[in-house]
C-alpha cells in the first residue's frame, strides 16, 4: 500500500484521478486496442480495490455501473479505486462472451505473456491491475437468454470475504468454489479478496440490477473505510445458501412459466409447462426440492435436458428469504 501507483508505466500520485489506456492487441486494421481505466489514488494510502466488468464481452450491466461510479467522481479518505469498464475488449466489439480466439477470458487466468490471445489479455491484466490489489469486485450477468437475481459468489469461509459480501447487501450469498484458470482464483493466489457480483442477463441493461450494483460497490467501499459510511434507512442481512443446482427439461418444447425470479419454490411445485405447437401439454416441470428462484432461461423454447431454472436452497429459512428478496427490491425501485 503505497502513495504512488504505476500502471502501464504511468504513474497516479497521492491525491490523483487519472483515465488510462492500457494496451493489449492491435485489430487487423492496425488499431490498438486497450483497455480502458479509471484510477482515483487518495492522499492517504491504504487499501487498494478493483472494480472489473465485461470480462464476458456481452456482459453489460457491470459496464453501466462501473461508469455511474466514475460520474459520481467519488472522493476516497484513503487508498486507491481502480475502476475498470471493459476488460475484454474485443468482446464487447463484438457482443460476444468470448475473445476472437473463441477462448472464455475467465478461464484463462493467469495467462501467459506469450501465449493466445486471451492469455495475453489475462496476463496483462493480472499484472498491471490486479496484482496491486487486496479487495477486488468482478461484474457479472448470466449467460446469453439468462438472468440471475442479484447476487454475490464469494469463498464465505473467510471472514473478511464474507463481510465485505455482507457490505454489499444483495438479498442471496453463495458460497462458491473457485473455478480453474478464473480471474477470481489469480486474484485470491495473488492475496487479493474478491467478490463475484451475479445480476441481470447479457446483452441487456437491467435497471434493477445496476442499482443494486451501484450501491453494492458503495457500501463495501464504506466496509473497507475507503468512503465516508454511507446512511441506511434499515439493514437487511443476506443470507447464504448452502446449496444451488439447476431444474433441467424433462422434454423439448414450448416454455411456459409459472413462476417469477426471487419466488419461493416448493417441492413438487410445478415452475412451468412444455407444451407443442399443436397445444398438446407434453411435460411438467417441477421442482425436486425447496427452495429460491435465482436463475433461470428466459427464451421460451427448451431442448430435453437443457437448464431452466436455478434454485438455491436454505433450508428453514427460505420463506424468509422470499420476504426478504421482496422487501429489498422494494427499496431500491
């Protein structure tokens, strides 16, 4: 934790904001293309934070909240905000997950200076972003024609992870494992503690999940004493599940729902129908436990075996957890 910072070379100086382009690659045109970042370094040292988002190229809201922190030009008592828009680049170009490589950015970390095109990227990322870094935040959505309910993925066992997720205040923590060749699990090997924010779908803005990024960041940023404490009309603890899988179609055919996002599942409830072109009922699709709606497809034709919904599990808890989904979602529209 120091008072200067160098990125790509360039230094950001105690009490100093500075815009950067950090270059990783060159198109065929010959133009370069970087990565966009935003560096607010406090007069006074301490710990220094990364906000990343669009490390899956079609992943859209973290791009939005990440550019509503830079507008509100946050003042930092101490430390350093690293705030990064777009990590891969090249995918938003072209609203894509992957890199022109057709490689999954996230499951190649840590990279490799020499290496495909998406190591490059990780590599130079690692290097020049994350590895100044104790805390970091990572901005995700679901997958194309899927949406997640705001929530964190975190490693829970450890105490100070999991009271910056606290902080962070979505309604739902999972206490997932680390993925191979992920952003997350350089981050953690290099001494780094990062939250995994879920929320919303790809290629899609969702208002309701940016809002809650937003405030989310905020309040760990409160957490971590970086800002001043931010006022709450009330706190309402999230709860973590201590087990999540997803619902599979049990045929091929039309979708139709029965149940909403944050809606709390009964098992043998019916969550939807499969039906024909011709109207003929073929399958229902019902739920093999309790639980809470955290996911789920939303393009209404399925194939046999294909997921449809994801459902946490907390056991006694979960209609209070419903009420609890209610009551935030509330506070925030």
């Amino acid at each position: 934790m120091t008072d200067t910072i160098i990125i790509g070379g360039e230094q950001i100086l105690a009490g100093e904001s500075k815009q950067l382009a950090l270059p990783v690659a060159r198109l065929y045109t010959d133009t370069e293309v970087s990565i966009p970042v935003h560096v607010i370094n406090a007069k006074k040292a301490g710990d220094v934070v990364f906000i990343s988002a669009a490390v899956h190229g079609d992943e859209l809201n973290g791009i939005e909240i990440v550019r509503r922190l830079i507008k509100q030009k946050i003042k930092l008592l101490r430390g350093t905000l690293i705030l990064v828009p777009m990590v891969n680049v090249h995918g938003v170009l072209n609203q894509s997950r992957y890199l022109p490589d057709r490689r999954d950015l996230n499951r190649c970390f840590p990279g490799s200076a020499k290496g495909s095109l998406a190591s490059r990227v990780a590599h130079t990322f690692l290097n020049e972003i994350v590895k100044h870094c104790q805390y970091g935040i990572d901005l995700h959505t679901g997958a194309i024609h899927r949406s997640n309910l705001p929530q964190i993925r975190a490693n829970l066992d450890d105490e100070q992870t999991q009271n910056i997720a606290r902080a962070f205040g979505v309604p739902v923590m999972l206490n997932a494992n680390i993925r191979d060749g992920s952003l997350r699990e350089s981050a953690v090997n290099n001494g780094a503690r990062v939250l995994l924010y879920e929320a919303g779908e790809a290629l899609r803005f969702d208002e309701l999940s940016i809002q809650y990024g937003v405030k989310g960041v905020l309040n760990v940023l409160s957490e971590l004493k970086l800002i001043r404490k931010r006022s709450s009309k009330r706190k309402l603890e999230p709860f973590i599940a201590n087990r999540s899988d997803w619902t599979r179609a049990n045929a091929s055919g039309f979708v139709l729902e029965s149940v909403k996002m944050g809606a709390r599942v009964e098992k043998g409830e019916v969550l939807a129908e499969i039906n024909s072109p011709m109207g003929e009922l073929i399958e229902q699709v019902c739920s093999s436990r309790s639980g809470i709606l955290i996911g789920k497809q939303n393009i209404p034709l399925v194939q046999e075996g294909e997921a449809l919904y994801h459902i946490a599990y907390f056991g006694a808890d979960d209609e209070e957890v419903a009420e609890h989904i209610e009551q935030l979602q509330e506070d925030i529209v």
